[in-house]
C-alpha cells in the first residue's frame, strides 16, 4: 500500500471533500524508525502527531522502582501521540519506541493548529479520536482494577490479537500489571481449557 492510499483510506470521501482531504495529505510527511528508535523521549515535548501504517509502536513509562511499565500499544492506522504533552505543551512522563521497524506518518504540531482551525473535517475526525482515545484509556485503567489479570489477557487476545502475536510477552505483562510468569500461567491454563 503506497503512502498516499494509506493517507486516502483515513481521511475518506464521506468525511473529506477531495480538495480538503489532498490538503491534509499534501501536509503529511513520511518517516521511518527502526526497531527501537524513539518517537518520543520522556522530559520532551510532544511536537507530532503520527499515524502508523506499518509495524508495532508501544508507549511505557518508568516505575517508582525503576521498572519499564507499558502504557499502550499502537499498531497500523493507529495515532501514536501523547495527547496530553501535544495540546497542553508541556513535558512528557512517556516514553513512545518502536517496537519493530515502522513506517509512520507525520504532521508536526503547527501544520495540525492549521488543518485543525482551518478544516472542519479535520476538527471533528480529531475530536472523535481524542474522545475514543479517552474511553479507551478510561475502560483500561478501570479494568486494571475491577477485573481478574486473566480477564484482561482475554480481553486483549479479543480485541487487539496483532499485538499478542507481534510484541514480546515481557511488554504484554508489564500491560496487563502482572509479571511475565503469572502471563505463562494464564497463557498455560487458558491452552488447557
């Protein structure tokens, strides 16, 4: 999939008029990160805004103790961006790595003032990601909670079974809030139900 259609796929006819959605794609800019190379580095200021056509992304923050905690994963057609240290422009607690080489594209935090003052379309296509970017942080921490870690895993394998299969099982755990043993057991008894 050249980079052009991946953009045309997320900014649509129906939402977009064509000449709005060849101005937003004409803004974005194509980049590349390697297995590991950082997106974001915790203390920055979060300066883009990134779609992902290809590869795995996940954000992570350290712990009290010193441990890598990951906080999501991103994956293609997903944003990758910390909203927070984006609009209020202010530091990072974040770290966002590239879990394997990646394609993504970029708008940078003037270009998306512009589009998203200037298109209407691109206003509420934002709006309506923030919010479900909202209730999904809101539906995962209350589930980190309320719910058994086994309840949690399945609820992964579900929704999102790219990442289960694509990143290492250490960031899968750190997820969940377990440790990577206590992921083999539950991975173990749910293959012996």
């Amino acid at each position: 999939m050249t980079g052009q259609h991946f953009l045309t796929n997320i900014f649509k006819a129906k939402d977009f008029s064509k000449e709005e959605s060849e101005l937003v794609i004409s803004k974005f800019r194509q980049v590349n990160f390697s297995k590991n190379d950082y997106l974001l580095k915790e203390g920055d200021t979060e300066g883009h805004y990134w779609f992902v056509e290809s590869g795995f992304i996940r954000s992570y923050v350290i712990d009290t103790l010193g441990n890598d905690i990951t906080t999501n994963f991103y994956a293609v057609g997903d944003i990758v961006i910390d909203w927070t240290s984006f609009f209020l422009r202010n530091p990072t607690r974040e770290n966002i790595q590239a879990s394997m080489d990646c394609k993504c594209w970029q708008l940078d935090f003037d270009t998306f003032q512009q589009l998203f003052h200037g298109i209407q379309s691109f206003r509420e296509q934002g709006r309506t990601t923030l919010v479900n970017s909202y209730f999904s942080l809101k539906k995962h921490s209350v589930s980190m909670i309320a719910d058994q870690a086994k309840e949690r895993y399945i609820r992964l394998v579900k929704e999102k079974p790219h990442i289960i299969q694509n990143i290492s099982l250490k960031h899968i755990a750190t997820y969940l809030g377990i440790t990577d043993t206590s992921l083999s057991r539950i991975r173990k008894e749910i293959s012996d139900e």
